[in-house]
C-alpha cells in the first residue's frame, strides 16, 4: 500500500510522560490521559483547525464506543470537527496516520491530528456474557413470577467476573508467551536480548539527559504534583541487574530467556502527532520537525505458522523492494521493541536468504542490518508501551531524529502487532 498522489507529511507531535501500570497516572482512564495531549496539539494551530480528528485505545471500555470522538469532546476542542476511532492493536495510531494520509487531499482535507491512548492501570471488569444476558432477561422481567422464574434459570458458574488480559482471543496465549516460541525457533539467546535492553535503556536515558525529549513530552499534573519525565528508563539496569531477572512467561523448561527486563512494560500514556498536505502543515508553527511519509505497508501473516509478532520481517523487505532501497539506504531505523527478542529475530530474519526467498518471495539483495542505525535514543523496552499510542510516540521520535539528519535521509519505522498484523512506514527528510 503506498501513499496518494498527494505529498504526505508527518509532523512531530506531543505526549504524556510513559509512566508504568500503577503509577502516578493511574487515577486517569484512556480519555482522561487523552485529554490534556489533544489540547496541547491544538493549542498550536492558533486558530486554525484540522479537518479530522482520529484516535485509537486498544483495551475495551463499556462507558465508550467512540474515543476519538469523547476525547475531542471532554477536551472542549471545536465540536465540528470530524473525529472517529481506530484500533489495530499495537499498531492503532500508527494505522491511524496511513488512514490519515489517504483521506488527505491538499484541499478540502489538509490536515489531521492523530494519536492514541492507555491506561494498563484502569482496565474494566465486567461480569461473564452468559451473567451478562441474564441480568439483561431479569430486568426485562415484567412481574415477580417472570423474575422469580429467571432466578431458577440462574447458573451458579456464570456469575463471575470477566477480567480482561494481554492474550490473544485465537490462541489464549500472552504475547510474551508467543514471543517465546519465535524466539526458540529462531535460536535468540538469553544474552542477545538483555544487550539490546541495556542498550535501549541507556540510549533512552542519554535522550533525556541530551534534552531530545524536552519538546516531544509535556507535563501531566497529577494529585502527586506534576510528571515531565518517562517512568521507566532505568539509568542504574547492568547487563548483570538484567542476567539476574528469572524468566517471565516459560517458567518451567529451563528454557526461556523474556524476563520483565527485555520486554516493554505495562504502560500508561497518550500521544498523538500531525498528518498533513503541504498546505495542512503549514498552519502548524515554524521549528516543528517534519518528514515526507513515502511509503507505507499493512502487513499481516498467519501467526500459527509465522509468529505472532513476525508481520514487520516480511513487510519491511517488500516496502525497501518496492522502493528499489537495500538496508544501506536507510539512515534510521525505529523499530518498535515489544520485546527485545522480537527485534532480534526480525533482524534476523531480514539478513536470512532463505527466509527471503522462501517465505517473502523476494532475493536476499538487502546486505546486512545497519543495527547502529536503530533506535538512536531507545526503543518501548526502555520508554514504556502504552499499547494506543505506540504509533504516534514512535513516528514523532523518528520525525524529530530525522532533522538532525542531511536532507532526504530516509528511516524505516516499524511496529508489530497482536493477531499477526504490523505496519511498517518509510519516510524522508
């Protein structure tokens, strides 16, 4: 799928500090972390406006059906304005750009604002389906008899409450748990992957030491005082703190190598960025970083076969192909760090002939991975993966990084997904 006749450009956005589950963001919900980021985002247009609103959250919420539009509403932004929602799992404000760029025209659409949101610290619970319809038939009860009649329908094991969980509905299995297997087959060791968390953590506090994040992160008033900073980039983890963590998701063989500290955390976060024409980014104040949004893919691979998170290894080799590029081409590369394993054996996978020319149908002409190229100033294991907003954190750090690049630098920017999906996005400076 590639971008519209159109120019398409990203524009770097804001967002909340990533705090982990349980934090000082955990009295707000999806919406309440939303709020505060899209009035930021508007509050630069000076009186302009855009022509579409889209947002996404990924963990379900019975009070809403429509985030995007309850965020624009609660955030008192013009009521005009379309909004809507979007859900592709890690991918969904990632997603939500691409759906962006094609309803861009350059005039009567120019510009959008898009984002997500999580709140992994205020997921709701709810009663089982089954008790679910009968309270519904109870209610519905019109005379005593008639309920005193569904009380004897009332099986005792249907009153329970449903507590949802990150685990694919298909397979019942945790990502974590699926990562593992990929992990196995492709022979991803214990070692390679706490080298890639150390390196993600320490690049990730370097950014913030260097001020990189300064103008991509706002503050968030909470009942503790005021967060500016991410939670979760640990300035004092070793390669020894990390090679001491037991494993977290195959306890028992002996065999597995995720812990808690190579596999991104669960995160509390919103963060959104621009989707424009020429004359759309235009409206936004000088000095915001900007990047052409050249290409893009939605992939999707069967994960019984594949993995579940394999989607971006045979999406990114099919956009670079299609693009006539070879990973040299590429001077930055943000890969989304669902687990540190994950982009191992992506990596892998992408330097693998067989792989390529088996399973993608492309020849091995990619040469090696540039894997000093990635993730310049750390990766989700060490910035926190507030599933929703992923996509637009990610594309604004990549938009921002850009600029310090020469003119036309290209980056891949890469994210995979629950269920088998993944989006992978190419732009340039």
């Amino acid at each position: 799928m590639s971008s519209t006749a159109t120019p398409i450009y990203l524009a770097a956005g804001v967002r909340t500090p990533f705090l982990k589950a349980g934090g000082a963001f955990s009295h707000l919900d999806a919406i309440g972390l939303s709020v505060p980021v899209a009035q930021a985002m508007m509050a630069k247009l000076s009186g302009a406006r855009p022509d579409l609103f889209i947002w996404g959250t990924v963990i379900p919420n019975l009070t809403w059906s429509s985030i995007g539009r309850e965020v624009l509403l609660d955030a008192k932004l013009d009521a005009t304005i379309p909004a809507y929602s979007t859900v592709m799992a890690c991918s969904t404000s990632m997603v939500g750009a691409f759906q962006a760029a094609g309803m861009i025209d350059g005039k009567a659409r120019q510009l959008a604002v898009v984002g997500g949101a999580e709140s992994m610290s205020r997921v709701q619970i709810g009663f089982s389906q089954n008790f679910s319809d009968w309270l519904r038939e109870f209610q519905g009860a019109r005379t005593l008899g008639a309920k005193f009649h569904q009380l004897t329908e009332l099986n005792p094991k249907d009153v329970r409450l449903w507590i949802p969980k990150v685990v694919n509905r298909t397979s019942g299995m945790s990502m974590g748990e699926h990562t593992e297997i990929t992990a196995k087959q492709w022979h991803i060791s214990r070692e390679t992957q706490d080298a890639l968390a150390l390196e993600s953590h320490q690049r990730a506090v370097a950014g913030w030491q260097a001020g990189f994040f300064d103008d991509l992160v706002m503050s968030v008033e909470t009942p503790s005082g005021n967060v500016h900073q991410d939670g979760l980039p640990r300035q004092d983890t070793s390669a020894d703190r990390l090679a001491a963590l037991k494993p977290a998701f195959d306890r028992t063989s002996g065999l597995g190598t995720l812990t808690a500290g190579n596999s991104s955390a669960l995160t509390d976060g919103a963060a959104a960025l621009w989707v424009g024409s020429e004359e759309g980014i235009a409206k936004l104040p000088p000095g915001i970083p900007t990047a052409r949004l050249v290409d893009w893919e939605v992939a999707s691979v069967d994960f019984h076969v594949d993995g579940l998170l394999m989607a971006p290894a045979f999406a990114v080799p099919r956009l670079l192909a299609r693009n006539g590029l070879r990973f040299h081409d590429v001077g930055l590369w943000e890969i989304h760090e669902a687990f540190s394993a994950q982009v191992a054996f992506h990596i892998k996978a992408w330097e693998d002939a067989s792989f390529l020319r088996d399973k993608v149908g492309l020849e091995p002409i990619f040469g090696a991975f540039p894997r000093e190229r990635m993730n310049p100033n750390g990766g989700s294991v060490a910035l926190g993966h507030p599933f929703a907003a992923t996509g637009a954190r990610i594309l604004s750090q990549a938009v921002k990084e850009l600029a310090s690049h020469p003119k036309g630098t290209r980056a891949i920017v890469s994210i995979c997904a629950d269920g088998g999906g993944g989006t992978v996005a190419l732009l340039q400076s």
